[in-house]
C-alpha cells in the first residue's frame, strides 16, 4: 500500500503543472497550433500529451509549495518562455500577412477584406491566401516538429528551478527580430509592387495623353488582371525564400533562448 503524503502530492502536482504551463503558453501563442479555429480543449489536450511525454526526462523539479508565491512567480516565468517561443514564429506568418496586405493595396483589393478569426482583425484575402500557403509550407519542412523540438531544449537549457529569473537580452533578440514583419513582408511583396507601381505610373501617363480616356475604369481591371496573373507565377517561387526565412526563425529562437539564461 502506497501512502500518499501532502508533500508526495505537492512532488506530484509540481512535476505536471510547471512544465504543462510551458507548453500551454507556446500551443496557444505558436502559429499553426494556436489557430482559432482548433477547440480549446483539443489544445490543452495536446499540451497535456506533450507534458506526460517529456516529463519523466526533466529530472527533479523545485520543492515549493504549488500555492505560494513563489510557485506563482515560477509559472509567470515559464508561461513567459513559451509565449516567446511562439511569438519568435508568429514573426514569420506576420510578415506573410503583412505582404498580402501591400500586394492586395497595390492591386486594389484592399476593401476584399473580411473578418479573420486567426488574427481578430479584417484581413485582406491575398493575406489570407498566402497565410494557407506560408502554413502548408511550414508543415512540409516539418517546422511543427522543429518548434516542438526547440521547446523540449528550452527545459535543458532553462531547466526548471526555484530562481524565476531570465536574461533581458533574450527579449532584446525577440524585439529585434520582430522588424521582419515589415522588411520581410515587404521583400516578399516587392517583385509584385515594382510591376504594379509601374502599371500604375503607366496609367498616369496615359491619362495626361489620351484625357477622353477613363483611367479609373480601365486601369483597375488592368492592374487586377495583372495582379492576379504575376501572383499565380510568383507564389509558386516563394517557396526557397520562405524555407531560408523559417531558418532565420529557427535560429533566432535557439539564440533568444540562450540569451535567456541568467548571468551567473
């Protein structure tokens, strides 16, 4: 007979719950896994299956009570660390969107727009076109196994441990790294933009030459036509810049989570 002590549950609740709260801040935060559209129980489900998987290779956890405070300051600390994790990948998917958005402005789709649950805003339906296309290519590079590989490294490298205490350069890397929703966005978007602004300044031109001609009604079927027809070669093209943009990622989320660790 096994007999179960205040201290034994404390061991017990501690082993699952710091390490489950890790893992739930990075399925609800992370691209792909933290969809709107994914129950929430079907999150927590996962984060459980994660948690008793990785658990019994963490070693010894902490001895604090799990209703102190300093049990609190601890899970602060590790829902921190994974909302980083998946905030470090969201930057990609952001500069996606943020391309679709000067892309769809330029081609004068800017009011095709609807409400996008994923992001709780309007989102412009090339953002969304190409956010599909960014995630199905995040899976076929299994970028959701690497995420997942990294979070298990991240309980190695910032072990569990009653000092609930990080780095602020590791969160100098995060902010640092989140200018690529505008440049990357906008490096993505820019082969379209240049032939559109070009259309465009073509427009101008001929509405100074020819004024019995209506621009208005000529030029956005034009520009839409055209739009349409460079988006169907270019997006198929994107695919190596996108593979070398999830490595920056990848590498600057193992580097976030080294700068993360305290100075000793």
């Amino acid at each position: 007979m096994v007999d179960v002590d205040l201290d034994l549950l404390y061991g017990w609740m501690n082993a699952f719950i710091w390490p489950f709260v890790r893992i739930l801040a990075l399925v609800g935060t992370a691209p792909l896994f933290g969809e709107s559209s994914i129950p929430v129980r079907v999150k927590v489900a996962y984060a459980v299956g994660i948690t008793i998987v990785i658990t019994p290779a963490l070693g010894p956890m902490p001895d604090l009570p799990t209703g102190s405070w300093a049990s609190l300051a601890l899970i602060l600390q590790q829902i921190l660390i994974g909302i980083s994790i998946g905030l470090v990948i969201r930057v990609v998917f952001g500069a996606v969107i943020t391309a679709g958005e000067f892309i769809g402005l330029q081609m004068g789709l800017a009011f095709a727009s609807f409400f996008d649950p994923a992001t709780g805003a309007n989102t412009a339906v090339l953002s969304r076109l190409m956010n599909v296309v960014a995630m199905l290519l995040f899976l076929a590079l299994d970028g959701h196994l690497i995420v997942i590989g990294a979070l298990v490294n991240t309980f190695h490298v910032l072990p569990i441990t009653a000092d609930p205490t990080l780095d602020p350069e590791g969160w100098g890397v995060l902010f640092e790294w989140s200018a690529q929703v505008m440049v990357s966005g906008m490096l993505l978007a820019l082969p379209l933009i240049m032939i559109l602004l070009t259309i465009s300044l073509s427009m101008g031109i001929l509405n100074r030459t020819a004024q019995q001609l209506s621009v208005f009604a000529v030029g956005f079927p034009i520009s839409l036509m055209t739009g349409l027809l460079l988006l169907a070669v270019v997006l198929p093209q994107t695919a190596p810049f996108m593979t070398q943009f999830f490595n920056e990622s990848y590498e600057t989320l193992a580097r976030m989570i080294y700068r993360l660790v305290p100075n000793v």
